[in-house]
C-alpha cells in the first residue's frame, strides 16, 4: 500500500494512492484508519511529506562502490546522527542553499519508517517494527560540519530533509536500487546490497541504543556519486517501488537589513 499526505480544497490529507487516483483516509496510519469516501485524482492534487516525522535519524558513509569493497569487519559504532523535523519538506518543494555558500550537496537514500515501538529488537526480529519506506535526500553542508567531527549544523538547515512521495508498505528493501538524476543526468544507482550496516543491523542497534516510536525515519545512507550542486538543479532522488522525490535548489534570500 503507498500512503501519501496532500493538499486539496485547502486542507492536508491523508490517502492511499491506487495508480492515478487517491482515497483518503482519517484515523492513524499507523494503528486505525478508515476511508473517509473522498477520492481525489493525484493531477489534482500537491502532494506534501508523506509523514510528519517523530525523529529522522540518519547513517554516515554506509556504501560503497563495489560488493567486494564491503569491509569484513564492521564498525563498533556506527556514524549515527539526528535531523531536525524542521527540516523536512515534500516532493517539489524549493531546497534552500543557505546564506554565504553555493552549493549544498543531495544524498539519494532509502528511508525506513518506524510503524510499531522497538526497544531491544534482535536483527531477525526488525521487520516486524517497520510500517513502510520512502525516499529521501540527506541534502548536506558539509562547509557547516565543526572540524571536530560534528555533523548537526551542516545536516539540519530549512529543507534539508525532502521526503516522499509516499510510503509503501510492501516493498523488499534488500532488492531494490537508489538513484538520483541531475537536471536529468543519472549520478548515483546502487542496489541497497552495496549497505555496509544493513537495514537490519541499523535498526537492532538504534533499538538497543532507544526506544524507536512509530514516526521515526532512519535514512539508510547515499550510495556512491553525490555531489554539491547550486541555484536552479533540479534533483529526482528515486527508489524502485516507491517513486521518484523531485526538488529544485535556491539560493536563499538575502537576510533583511535591520535598520
Ligand atoms: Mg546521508
């Protein structure tokens, strides 16, 4: 099934999308719901993220190029890091290079959302926990990272979370590739067996680490080949299954003189 937020007649709803047509629903997504009877056709429609997240967490430098650069040995502790909900906007919507740099740089990944609580959840027993995925692009400053190694200035800007354009609910994660285009041109493909800590692995470890709630997003890392980019490129960060994540970069408004 692929949940989706939009807006129609003024107001954001919550619907299922079935090929060209959206029936909405009222109630949780994530425990009760019900057709409200409202259909609404996806021309007709903005689609928006398609959750509000709790938390987006994200991986550091989870792929790499080729099966056999996959390290034999794991790291201890994995680069986790925190995204504010601040920064999540939908499909389409304006990506904002922040004021005094140029480019900013797109990260295509396969989000996991969290459906049911995990706390201590074995590595066999973590699907059970997962509601669905989506797709993602951990836009990234990395001109803001602190030379002591933090990340969170330099990941949590506006719009520096793009997410969508649905969840769906049934699809294999460990069989599928991510891919970005820009402006049209294929920069990053890697099937999600090129992860060097598994979808799996991830989120035992989180589970061990806190308890996950229904509404978190952990973004699984960016295969090979992103990049920075400026004013005007237009991003589509793709999931097989779930579709294609569009955005534009801007540069941001000059800030207002104060006088
Ligand atoms: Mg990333």
């Amino acid at each position: 099934m692929k949940f989706a937020r939009f807006i129609a007649a003024g107001e954001i709803r919550t619907g299922v999308v079935s090929g060209e047509v959206i029936r909405e629903i009222e109630g949780d997504m994530f425990t009760a719901w019900d057709y409200t009877g409202n259909v609404f056709h996806c021309n007709d429609v903005s689609f928006v993220a398609p959750l509000v997240p709790r938390h987006v967490i994200g991986i550091g430098a989870n792929y790499v190029a080729a099966r056999e650069q996959l390290p034999a040995q794991l790291p201890d502790i994995p680069v986790f890091f925190f995204k504010p909900s601040s920064s999540v906007i939908g499909p389409e919507a304006d990506i904002v290079i922040p004021n005094g740099i140029d480019e900013v740089k797109f990260e295509s990944e396969l989000a996991v959302v969290i459906g049911k609580e995990a706390k201590q959840v074995s590595e066999e027993n973590v699907w059970a926990y997962i509601f669905g995925y989506t797709v993602a692009n951990d836009v990234t400053a990395p001109q803001f990272f602190h030379p002591d190694g933090h990340w969170t200035v330099g990941k949590s800007f506006d719009t520096f979370t793009p997410l969508g354009p649905v969840i769906e609910t049934e699809l294999e994660p460990r069989s599928v590739s991510v891919k970005a285009r820009v402006n049209g041109e294929e920069k990053q493909n890697s099937p999600t067996e090129l992860m060097i800590i598994s979808i799996s692995k991830m989120i035992s470890y989180l589970s061990s680490v806190m308890t996950l709630q229904p509404g978190d997003v952990i973004l699984t890392g960016s295969p090979v080949g992103a990049e920075l980019v400026g004013p005007g490129t237009v991003i589509e960060c793709e999931v097989d299954g779930i579709g294609t994540l569009r955005n534009t970069f801007v540069a941001a408004k000059a800030p207002a003189v104060s006088s």
